[in-house]
C-alpha cells in the first residue's frame, strides 16, 4: 500500500469511528481469515445487570446483602451490577474485610467474622464449596445466558445470583456479514461454557472457546497463527490485552479499557461491531489501491 493509500484510509476511517494507529494492521486485516471474539463488552453492552437472587443457606435479602459487601471492592462490571441491584433492592449493608479479588474467579472476604466468596463453580472448587442443588439452578439459568455466581459463606453454599448482558445492537448482523465474507468466528470468554453458548446461539456463533484466563485467549490466537490462520482479535478488556497484542491485528472497543486500546492496531471508537465490516473494506481499498 502507498503512503497516500494509507493516510485515505486512516482519514476515511476516522469519520466512520474507526481509529487506525497502526498502519500494518490495516493492511494485514484485508488477509484476515480468523476472527476471535470476547464476548463481555465486545459482543455484549458489557453492562450486566442483576435479575435473580436464590436462597441457599442465607435467604435471598442476606445472599444480595452479603454479595454487595463482597463486591463493594471490586472494580469488575459483575460488582457494579451486584452493588447496584442490592441497593435496588433494598438489601442490608453489610461491611467485607480481608478482600481479595480473584481473577477470573470471584471475590472473597471476611464478613461478621465468616469467610464468604462469591464466584464461579472455579471458586466453589478452591475453596471445597459443594454448589449442591444450587448447581442446578445455575446451570438453568446459564441455558438462558444469564452469568450465574455461587455465594459460599464459612465454607457453605450460601446462594446465587444471576446477572445478564444484552447483545449489542447490530452484533448478530455484523457476525452475519462476516460469515458472508469468509471469516471463521471463535468466541472467548471467561465466562462459563453454558452461558457463552446461549449467548453464541443468539449471534449465530458455533465455535466457542469458554472459561478461559487472559492467558489462555492469548495462546488461542498464537495457536491459530501457528496452524497458518491470519488472526484478527477484537476485545475490550484487561483481561484481552495478551490475545490483542498477539493477534496479527488487534481490535479493541474505544468503550474498553485504556490497555486493551494501547494492545490494537485498531479501534472501534464507539464499540460497533458493524465497524470491523467498515474497517475491512478500508483494508481491502487500501491494498489494491483503489480509493
Ligand atoms: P469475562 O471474560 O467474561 O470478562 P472474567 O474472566 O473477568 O470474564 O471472569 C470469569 C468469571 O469469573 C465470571 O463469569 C464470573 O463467574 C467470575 N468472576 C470474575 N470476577 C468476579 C467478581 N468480581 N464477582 C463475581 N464473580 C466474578
Ligand atoms: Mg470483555
């Protein structure tokens, strides 16, 4: 591509929201045959939020009051929607003490002097929680898309709570158009497999990779690269820095975290998924000259 080529593209793209701060990653979109997702805040709004409360051991005003203090020092989009729906709701104000965030897991704490954690089946595990009959429950509304996490209060299946993420307008047509033109899309998430899976049927997504560490989407993209894929990798969070800047171009939604940004060579401005359609057929111009 010639050097006007590139700064046509750069202009054009950023009237359309998309912003092109690496010249090679525009040219190598246009050879892209693999397009892997997260699914929080890429695919979703990325803003949950809380619509169940089980009783297990507690009943539901304590499961809420004792998730909220829990989440009351976490910074993940799952905290803000538990906080904020505790407080909706009404629940008792609980105080935490001894908190520790566990990534990709959960939160723990100290609360009345009982230990408590709050996370996925991962968690429950750790800490040798039986979920029991609320595993169930969990697994229901996971089938609906729901992210579903496990209350455990001294060592006890406490409750569970359920949040959800609405799709983004125009994801599942973006996806479409995709596929249309040839791309083979992959779901990351670390999210649970049953409730990546609702929320990839509602896309028109088959090929799912769940439960996976920030790590691990790195390696998925290095691994897709090395059986002779070009790879385009579009994400959002912290936990999407390692795939974004592994990938041979980097997407990142402006909507996201500073380090997912800094990680692209492109980003959506506004988060739209319709742009990556855009910011190929910039790519594509771009490389046969064409303005
Ligand atoms: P994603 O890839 O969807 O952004 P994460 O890797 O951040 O997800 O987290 C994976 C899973 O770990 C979540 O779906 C949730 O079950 C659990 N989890 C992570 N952080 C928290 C938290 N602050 N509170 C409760 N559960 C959490
Ligand atoms: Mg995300």
């Amino acid at each position: 591509a010639t050097p006007m080529s590139i700064m046509v593209a750069t202009g054009r793209g950023a009237h359309a929201g998309v912003l092109i701060r690496d010249a090679e990653a525009l040219e190598r979109l246009a050879g892209v045959d693999v397009l892997v997702l997260d699914k929080t805040g890429t695919l979703t709004e990325g803003r949950p939020s809380l619509t169940e409360v089980v009783a297990g051991a507690l009943d539901d005003g304590a499961v809420l009051a004792h998730a909220a203090a829990l989440e009351r020092g976490s910074e993940h989009p799952l905290a803000e929607a538990i906080t904020a729906g505790a407080e909706a709701r009404g629940a008792a104000r609980l105080e935490a003490t001894a908190f520790a965030a566990i990534t990709g897991k959960g939160v723990t704490g100290t609360i009345a002097g009982r230990t408590a954690a709050l996370g996925n089946a991962a968690l429950m595990a750790d800490q040798g929680v039986d979920p029991g009959a609320l595993a169930d429950r969990a697994a229901a509304l996971q089938a609906e898309g729901r992210t579903a996490m496990f209350l455990a209060v001294d060592g006890h299946a406490a409750g569970l709570i359920a949040v959800a993420d609405k799709v983004k307008p125009g994801a599942a047509e973006a996806i479409a158009h995709l596929q249309a033109a040839g791309l083979r899309i992959v779901m990351a998430t670390g999210d649970a497999e049953p409730t990546a899976l609702a929320v990839a049927a509602e896309l028109g997504i088959d090929e799912v990779r769940a439960g996976v560490s920030p790590e691990d989407k790195g390696a998925l993209v290095a691994e897709l690269k090395a059986a002779g894929h070009r790879v385009a990798m579009a994400g959002d969070g912290v936990n999407d820095a390692p795939a974004l800047a592994a990938a041979d171009v980097g997407i990142a939604m402006g909507t996201g975290a500073d380090v997912a940004v800094e990680s692209a060579g492109i980003t959506l401005v506004k988060g739209d998924l319709t742009r990556i359609l855009t910011a190929r057929r910039l790519s594509r111009a771009t490389m046969s000259n064409i303005r």
